[in-house]
C-alpha cells in the first residue's frame, strides 16, 4: 500500500472536504480484525463527554464529535451528499455520498473500520477523513456511530466516480502535488486506506499522559491542515513554531474566532476558516494549546 499524496491545493481541498462519499472496492473485515481493531482503540483518550451514562448522552456526545469532525462540512447538514467535481474540476466524478441512504446498509462494525481505515465492504473512497477518526476512543467512536443512526434518510443517491476515476484524476495532478511516497514509487492520487496509513505512521509524537488529551485533539482536528505530523508536510504553510509567538489570550483567540496575533483573519485558500467556534470544549482547546507547544519547543531544540 501506498502512503498516499498532497499538494498545495487538493491537501487544503481535504479541510473543506472533511469528510467525503462512501466510493470503490476492497473487502470487508473480518470478526479477528475487527476486534483488535476496537481493543486497539479502546485506551486512547477521549474527548470532552465521553463519560455518558445514558444513550440519549450518548447520541449527543457523537452528535458533538460529529462537528468536531466536520462530518456535514461535504455530506452536508442533512447528510445527503454533495458534488465535489462540481466544485472542484480536478476531482470530476467524485460525491460526498448521501450516507443518509447508504449508511443504513452497512453494520456497526463495517462502519466502525470505515471510520478507521478508510476501507469500505465493497467500494473504495476518497476524502473521507479516516486518517484523523481513526485515533478516536472506542467510546467516542460508539458515541459517533450513535449519532449516525439517527439520520432519517433523505435526497436521492448519490452517484459512484466513473470507470478509471483514479486514474483520470493522478492524470490531472498538477506538478506541485505534493508527495509522500517514497522515492521512485508512482506518483498516484491517493485513497482514504492510503491516507490512514500514512497519518499512522507519521503521527505526531506521545508526550506523556498530561498531554494525552490535547494529542488528540490535534490528531483529530488540526493535522488535517498542518499535515499528519504537524510539520507543514503536504501543507506548505502547515508547520507550527508560530505556536510560540501566541499568549494564551492570542493563541484562544486564533482557535475560537480565528484571527492571528494582529487580529487580522486567517485566510485559507480551500476549507473553513482557522477556528472552530462553539465545538471544542474550553478544557479541549487548553488541551491543544498545551500539547502544540510542548510539540513546537521541542523541535526547537
């Protein structure tokens, strides 16, 4: 398997792509993998709310989690899908699919290796952020999958990419497409399997239980921007020793509303803008804040 691709442009594409449709082909887990795929999981740190004790908590922590995630940002706000090639030429043929109708197909396990591995029982994807969902608690994953269930289906089905989707489109890559294969592998454009094991593998580090949560929110929400490592990899303008630069006031501020140190706005030339307001708990932004520049005082030294 490939690591997969970036570039300048589809790389910011994937942040307002958050998440996308349930596309191609490769075979379904089996119950061994499945299993070691939740105990796996089940000793990562949680975010915020993962302590439910009722199921209507527990639908209302993955409802959460699901703007976290940005889950509506393609398949939108009733889930039934959106045309990214419409958007976007480069990707001609491509859907944030209508999970609203797909998903009940699939069971909880199924999903649950979607989420994690980018790997759907018949059909291969693309864009769907497996690469950062993947490092969720198994109870906020349960919580997640939860909340999925409740969306009552809507819309017509969405269509599958054409014959030769991906082929066509590694075609159209621009020059500055980034790569992180190795040298001399094929330049391709890249798949959400292929995404997932690039982000495992270059992950950002482990710096101990009191930063565990804030690890976390930064697997999750900010690599998506910053790239897998938080090294500007497949984000040109990705890395993060400007992290330093920020008080606690500025640094809240540039997540809350995001405005930079000036108060000027960050501007993206693809996907939401640099905050996320009303989604990440107080505890879960002084999280990131911490660990982000423990990462970047560290890779001063």
């Amino acid at each position: 398997m490939q690591a997969g691709c970036r570039s300048s442009t589809l790389w910011k594409l994937a942040c307002l792509l958050a998440s996308a449709g349930l596309l191609g082909c490769t075979p379904a887990a089996d119950t061994r993998d499945q299993e070691a795929m939740v105990e796996a999981e089940s000793a990562n740190p949680s975010f915020d709310g993962a302590d439910y004790s009722t199921e209507a908590g527990k639908v209302a922590h993955g409802e959460r989690l699901a703007k976290v995630l940005g889950c509506n940002a393609c398949h939108t706000d009733d889930y039934s899908g959106a045309n990214f090639g419409a958007m976007i030429p480069i990707v001609e043929g491509l859907w944030a699919s209508n999970i609203s109708r797909t998903m009940p197909d699939l069971s909880d396990g199924e999903l649950e290796r979607l989420l994690r591995k980018g790997v759907h029982p018949t059909r291969e994807i693309y864009l769907m952020p497996s690469k950062q969902s993947q490092f969720l608690s198994g109870r906020d994953m349960d919580a997640l999958i939860a909340f999925l269930r409740t969306i009552a289906p809507t819309g017509e089905p969405t269509p599958l990419p054409p014959l030769s989707f991906e082929e066509a489109v590694t075609a159209r890559l621009p020059e500055d497409y980034w790569r992180t294969t190795k040298e001399g592998q094929p330049r391709n454009y890249h798949n959400s399997a292929e995404e997932v094991a690039y982000f495992a593998e270059n992950t950002v580090p482990d710096l101990g239980e009191e930063y565990a949560q804030g690890r976390l929110v930064v697997q999750a929400v900010c690599t998506a921007c910053h790239g897998a490592a938080m090294n500007g990899v497949g984000e040109p303008a990705g890395d993060i020793p400007g992290a330093l630069d920020y008080d606690d006031a500025q640094f809240e501020r540039l997540l809350r509303d995001g405005l930079n140190r000036d108060g000027k706005p960050i501007t993206l030339d693809w996907g939401p803008d640099h905050h996320t307001p009303a989604v990440l708990t107080d505890r879960e932004i002084a999280a990131a804040i911490a660990y982000t520049r423990r990462l970047a005082r560290l890779r001063q030294q």
